[in-house]
C-alpha cells in the first residue's frame, strides 16, 4: 500500500512510518518542517497542496496536531482556540479533503489520546479537541463512500515523552511509540471502521 504519514517526524509518526515500512509500505512522510513534504494541517490550501503533490494513496495517517496545555482559571478563549484549529479541525481537514485522494476501499487514521477519557490538571483544551475528534470519526464513519474506512488511535502517553510530558500524567502506565505504532496497522490493514483503538498499556 501507498501510505502516507502527517506528522512522521514526531515520537508517534516516525514509528508509524517506520512500522509500516517494515512491513512492506511505500511510506510518504510529511511533517510541518520536515519530511518528504511539508504541510500546514491548519491550511486548506497547503493540504491541498500536499494531496495534489502526492497524488493517489491506500491510507492516510495523521500523528499531528497542537494543544494548548494551561490552567483553566487562566485560559482565555484564544487559547482554546488553539486546538480547536490544530489537532481538531486540522485532522478534520485532512480526512475531509483526503477522502477524495484515496483509492476505494482505503482508510484514513486519526490521532487523539487517553485524555479523551482520563482529563488531567491543565488539560481541559486537549480533553474537549480529542473527544470532538473521536465523535467526527463515529460520525464519518457511515457516511465515507467507495468502502472508505476511518478510525482513530488513543495512546495514553508515550513512554519516550516522559521526560517532557510525565508530570502531567502521574500514576498512568505509559506505552512505547512502537507499541502504539501497532494499533494504525490494525487501523490500514483491518477490516473495521468507525473504531477508537486505545492503546493505555
């Protein structure tokens, strides 16, 4: 299969794209600043820009988008914004205009994660953006044309981000990026669609 992989510079993408590789996939990568191609989830035009580039794919998989992390009694509508733009709307953007690039039969693979369920101090943003993402996905899901599938992948935090993200997250059990990498080939290879595949051990 031709995949192609936004956001495969980062912990999760790049063992995506190195996952899928070992497999036996012709991996695209594409990142903001780095990879086969660059990309600005936040623009339709860039998007497009992409699609056109790359042209035909099996899969699409986004490992991308931004948050805002900061106290709520301090958190102005600005901030929340942020994800709302990003990791929401930007994934969003990605499945709504790559449906029409992928062959029939292919999938698309959003990323959210484990505080979709489990919120954490200062993570109101990043609770209400990964749940909105997971409802557009059910959402999507019975609506996709030509057999086209969708899903998403909840990874609780990634044991290679601890030494950034670990505060945030005491007491959880963290998973490799390798283990979490498993759950998008579930997601391109598999038959399903409409899944929230959570990976929190």
């Amino acid at each position: 299969m031709k995949v192609l992989v936004v956001g495969a510079t980062g912990a999760i993408g790049s063992a995506v794209a190195q996952t899928l590789a070992e497999r036996g996939h012709e991996v695209i990568r594409a990142g903001r600043t780095r990879g086969d191609y660059q990309v600005d989830i936040t623009s339709d035009a860039s998007v497009e820009a992409l699609y056109a580039a790359v042209g035909r794919v099996d899969a699409i998989v986004s490992a991308a988008g931004g948050l805002f992390f900061g106290p709520l009694n301090e958190m102005r509508p600005a901030d929340f914004n942020v994800g709302l733009q990003d990791k929401l709307l930007g994934q969003v953007r990605l499945a709504l205009l790559g449906q029409h690039v992928l062959t029939d039969g292919g999938s698309i693979t959003l990323t959210t994660g484990i505080v979709a369920d489990e919120p954490i101090r200062q993570g109101a943003n990043a609770t209400a953006v990964n749940a909105a993402v997971e409802g557009f996905v059910r959402g999507a899901a019975i609506e996709l044309p030509r057999g086209i599938r969708i899903n998403v992948v909840s990874p609780t935090v990634l044991t290679e981000s601890l030494p950034l993200y670990g505060s945030f997250f005491p007491g959880f059990e963290s998973v490799s990026a390798a283990k979490a990498a498993q759950a998008y080939v579930r997601s391109i290879e598999g038959p399903q669609t409409g899944r929230v595949y959570r990976v929190w051990q």
